[in-house]
DNA sequence: TCCTAACATCAAAATTATTTGATGTAATTT
DNA sequence: AAATTACATCAAATAATTTTGATGTTAGGA
C-alpha cells in the first residue's frame, strides 16, 4: 500500500453528477444521436414526418423523444394535433466541445 | 399526414455514431464521473489510491476503468506492481463543452 | 521459494434500459 | 357523430449493463 491521500471525493455535487449522467445517458444512443442530427438539420419536425425518415416504430419513437426531452436536450411544442420537437440548442452547447456541435448540431458550422 | 421531407437520413455515419455512443455511455454514470473528476485533480493515480477514496470493491472500480480505457477517456501506464490512470485530456476536451471541461477538468479553469 | 499486494478477469445474480404491440386520448375531418 | 390521424402511455418480453464474490496473474518483498 502507498500513502494515503487526503481525502477529496472530487468536486462536483451529487445532484450535479446525477444531472450530467441523465444527459449523457440521453447522449449515449444511436439512434437518439440520429435524432439530434435530424433535428438539427431540420429544426423543427413532428413525429409523423421523424417515423418514416428514420424506420422505428412510432412508440419506440416517441419513447426516445422522451428520454431526450427529460434531459432537457430537446423541446416539444404542441400545435394542434401536432407536436413539434426541437433541439433545446443552448443546452446541447453547455454540454458538447465546438468539434461535437459540429458534427451533431450542422448548422454550428 | 403532412408533407413527405426528402429522405434525409442525417449527416453523421454510422461508425461515427457507434463511436460516440461509446463516449457518451462512459461518460453517462455518476460513478465514472467521479472517477474523471478524481483522475482531473489528482493527475495520475493507482487502483489502490482510488478504491479508499471512491468506496468501491475493486473488482468494481476495475470494471468502470475499463469502461473508460476502452472509450479512450482516460489512458493507463503500468509501472511495476501498480497501474497508473490519468485522464486523455485532449480526448475530452474534443467531446465537452469549455463548461463542462471547467465542472469535470478542474485544472481547465 | 513462499507470501503478499495490486491488480484483472470471470461467471452468476441483480438491476436497468429498450423494444414491442396494444390501448388510450385528443384534435381534426367527413 | 363517427372515423381517422397523431401522438402518448402501458405492460410484458427482451436485452444490455452493473454488481458481487471468487479466482487468476504478475511483481516485489521476506
């Protein structure tokens, strides 16, 4: 055994790591990477024009959206029988390096 | 129905998103966070080092290091008896956002 | 050489997350 | 008012991840 440090758990909070990991967790997936990416090109888009683009059955889709949009990573807006989703952009730019933006949110470059 | 979009299936490849998933799945656990977080202050630093600090059986911490190692989040050098991690500093700072450097990387700030 | 410390790895168990298909609800159209 | 479209939600099945405890390996010390 070697010395043993002072001890110092790291500095960020508890509810701030269970904050950061819902986001990356919401990160961590394909398919909803493919979903920001669609987004991001096509800002605002129901769930009737997503299903067909991306080949998922509506309720896997909207279970996705729903991961994303309890992380705060995406926005829902209803318009009548239409419900809108849109990258939440300031947050996905609080999370991801200028390089990411790039890749994930094109309109970045 | 609404207007059909032209297919579009995003920009960002295949391999491109399995790598990224990658990354985000390392990054999306409070534990590996702290890990991160401990690597950032204390620069290099031995499994015996961390699993007193962490409190975690080390077959655990072994386990999430890895996770880690194989996302190329964090680099390890064997010397003698011990295993020294550190973080790949370059590598997350091409995924995090300046911000989140600052939360996760302290000596970024 | 034998013992121990510092790990990694393994298999089984436990926990979480995802997928699927069915059903529910509200708005719109006919 | 009935039918249809655009979703959300639910429960069950499946799959992936994490945890645990045991065992294996290697290097250094007695």
């Amino acid at each position: 055994m070697k010395e043993i440090p002072l001890l110092n758990n790291g500095s960020v909070s508890k509810p701030d790591l269970a904050k950061y990991e819902q986001k990356f967790k919401a990160l961590a997936d394909q398919q909803r990477l493919q979903i920001i990416n669609i987004l991001a090109v096509k800002e605002s888009v129901c769930v009737c024009d997503l299903t067909p683009i991306i080949d998922m059955p509506q309720s896997k889709l909207s279970y996705h959206l729903k991961i994303l949009l309890e992380a705060d990573l995406i926005k829902k807006e209803k318009q009548g029988t239409w419900n809108y989703y849109s990258l939440n952009v300031s947050e996905l730019k609080g999370l991801l390096s200028d390089q990411l933006c790039c890749v994930f949110l094109p309109s970045c470059c």
